[in-house]
C-alpha cells in the first residue's frame, strides 16, 4: 500500500521562522535577457550530484520569449539551457532541441542526467504536435545527446530519437479518459524526475500523476473531495540505454487531500529518501489547505511509508505578504533549493485573480527568472532554513561557504 498524505497531517500545515521564505528583493539579476524562464532542472550526475562539465555547470529551463503574455507560457513553453562556470552567471544556450524533433504541442519539465559524456533528458510532451486546438494530454518521454565544451561555452550534439516512454495506462495511473469524466479536475501526467537507487541500483523515475479511476470510483472521505486524487508516480529502466521503462505503482498518494503533486524529486541523506513536491494552495481538496510551497516526506524505504517532515509536510512555503512570489522548487542534494519568482506583489489578489486584470499589471507582476536560493537543514523528521537569501539564480555544486570561498577567488566550484 502507497503511503499518504492524509487530512489529518495536513492540520499540521503551518507557516513558521522555519520554513517561511523572505520576501524577494527586487531588482533581481535575470537569467535570461529576453526570456521567461520558470520549472529548472539543473545536470545532474547519476548519483543526484550537479554536475561539472570540464568546469561548466548546466540548467534547462522551461522558457518563453518575454513577449508572451506570462500566464499563456504553458501553452507554448520550450526548453532552453544556460551554462555557468560560476553556477551564478548564467550564459544562455540554445533551445534544447532542434526545432520538430521534440514530440507534443509544448514542452514541459523535466530532468537531465549526464554519464559517461552523454546526456539523457526526460521531458513531458504535452499536447501533440501541430494540433489546431490546444490539449492536454500529458506523455513521458526521452531523448539522448553527447554533450561537448569548448572554453567558451556548452552545447549537444547526436541527437537521439524522441521516444515516448511513458503513457498513462488506466490501471495504475489516471489516463486522460478516466480525467474526463464529470466531476473530475484536469489529470496530471508529467514531470520525470530520474535517479538510480543506490540500494538497489536501479533506474528510476519519478512523475507527478494521479491516482487511477475517476472521481466517482474513488472511495476516501468526504466525497466532496474524491476528485483530488494526485499522487507520486514510479517507473524503473528496462534496459541500459534508459529508453525502456515500466510502470511500478505509485509510492505516495493525496486522494481526497491534494491534485497535483508537482516535480517530484528527492534527496537522500542517512539512507533515507526524502521525496520533495510543490503544489498550490488552489490544488488542495476542500475543508485542507496549504499554502503555494514545497512539501517533504521521508521514508526509510522507496517504496515504503512515507512520513511527512514537520509534521505537516510544509518545508518552504512563500512569505504570508507575498504568496505567490516564488514556485517550482527543487531541492539539490547539499540542501540548496532553487526556485523561480512568479506572481510578485499581488496586493492580496490570488493568481486565479491575475487573468482578469490588464495585461501591463500581469507583465510587470511576473518574475519569469530565477529566484534568490535557499538552503534547508534536513534532520530526521525535520527541516528547517538556513539561508534565507542566497544569490539570485545560484546553483552549487558542493557546500556554500567553500563556493563563496572560490567565488572571491574567481573560481567555479
Ligand atoms: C509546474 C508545472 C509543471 C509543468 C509546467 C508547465 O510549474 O505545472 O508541472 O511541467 O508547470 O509549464
């Protein structure tokens, strides 16, 4: 039986000095010059570590160009990736792919591992390519490169075929059919995050999905909440290649309490494995909330029974003065997070209210950059922050006192 997040634990759900994140500074140094970057993935080695490329670190980014209307990048979103020596200043690439090789309509997040000089990128593709009306069916797929480096920078070449990986079945995942029904919200099937387990040495990856069913199967209580069903998502590798995955049942569920479990990932630390995701304070079931955050469980096994850290799950969550500042966390394996700012300054209006007001407040509103980083002790059953501030858009490699060592020094880390 997967672990839950229960209604219970989330009354636990609290914001406190621990977990509540400053209110961002402004103005910000921008990843990017012309474009909206928000869900970051940094390279990362098989072991969870960011990796250092004959001294580059690499991100990938989900981007649009700035003059899209910032609420309307989903429907257009692309990959691109920036290199750094520093892991602070960013230097931007390429679109990820060549234009038409990627599968879908629009690209959305992702993970990317390198080994042995290659990279392999798991990404979702939403919609289908060329459709005249936008859809959301959501497919798991991937694709492989060569990564090569020059003094002057980081790009790919070799492109493997795109390959669908993953497609939600019915049985063990929610497929679009079954999120159709009425009463039903949208289903989610997306986000692969890759990592090998070092107990068992597998290939895995993580997704955000739902339970299977529809609401009207579903049995927890209330009823009223049966169409809340996220859940996080396991698939292990077949094959050496990684281009061939099958479906393990989902590890952690919130029927009844959440709808999207978003960008799953973990970090393991005194073997233990901490499973991390984001979602909206807009996704929770009704009669539970939580704030726009990054939420943790730990559980000494993969598969096994996942609790959730300080009590309610609640490991960061925005400022009570500006909720919808910053989304899309990912904590990296020395306890920095990373992040993007998005609805800044909002007055206490919600980000369902951004859609209605003039398109000059929700342009000057959003951030479409990295945030400023900041780093989580994590200790048994809790987390707590420790670096509130951290430089905007910093992605380290090692611990933060030796890259500001080097950093003085002119060094990458
Ligand atoms: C979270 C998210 C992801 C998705 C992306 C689409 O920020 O909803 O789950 O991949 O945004 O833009």
């Amino acid at each position: 039986m997967a672990s839950q997040w229960t209604r219970a634990q989330t009354r636990d759900i609290k914001i406190t000095i621990d977990n509540e994140a400053p209110e961002i500074q402004f103005p910000v140094q921008l990843t990017a010059e012309d474009l909206w970057i928000w869900d970051t993935w940094p390279l990362l080695d098989e072991d969870g570590s960011v990796s250092v490329i004959n001294g580059w670190k690499i991100i990938f980014a989900l981007s649009t160009p700035k003059t899209v209307l910032p609420g309307k990048r989903h429907d257009i979103a692309r990959i691109f990736y920036f290199y750094s020596r520093d892991g602070l200043n960013w230097i931007q690439g390429r679109q990820l792919f060549p234009e038409g090789h990627s599968l879908g309509s629009r690209e959305w997040a992702g993970s990317a591992m390198h080994s042995n000089g290659q990279v392999y990128i798991f990404y979702t593709a939403s919609g289908r390519k060329n459709e005249t009306q936008l859809t959301f069916e959501q497919r798991i797929v991937m694709t492989a490169a060569f990564i090569r480096t020059t003094f002057n920078g980081v790009y790919f070449t070799d492109w493997k075929p795109h390959k669908v990986i993953l497609e939600p079945d019915g049985i063990l995942y929610q497929n679009q059919e079954q999120g159709l029904q009425p009463g039903n919200i949208p289903y989610t099937f997306r986000d692969p995050w890759f990592f090998r387990d070092k107990k068992d040495g597998n290939a895995y990856l993580l997704f955000e999905a739902n339970t299977p069913g529809t609401a009207q199967q579903r049995k927890c209580e209330p009823v009223e909440a049966r169409a809340f069903s996220g859940a996080v998502g396991l698939a292990v590798a077949t094959n050496p290649n990684l281009t061939q995955w099958k479906f393990l049942p989902h590890i952690f569920n919130a029927d009844c309490v959440n709808q999207e479990l978003e960008r799953p990932h973990f970090v393991f630390k005194d073997n233990l494995y901490y499973l991390f995701i984001n979602t909206h304070v807009s996704k929770f079931a009704p009669g539970v909330t939580g704030p726009d955050g990054l939420y943790g469980f730990v559980s000494n096994s993969l598969t096994g029974n996942y609790t959730p850290l300080n009590l309610g799950g609640l490991v960061t969550a925005n400022p009570i003065s500006d909720a919808f500042q910053a989304y899309s966390w990912v904590v990296l394996q020395n306890g920095t997070i990373i992040s993007f700012i998005n609805f800044f300054h909002l007055s206490g209006l919600t980000e369902a209210d951004i859609g209605s007001k003039p398109e000059s407040f929700q342009f000057s509103h959003f951030g479409g950059t990295l945030a400023p980083a900041l780093q989580i002790n994590i200790n048994g059953n809790s987390t707590k922050l420790i670096n509130r501030n951290l430089e905007d858009g910093l992605v380290i490699a090692g611990g933060y006192d030796e890259w500001r060592r080097k950093h003085a020094l002119g060094i990458g880390d």
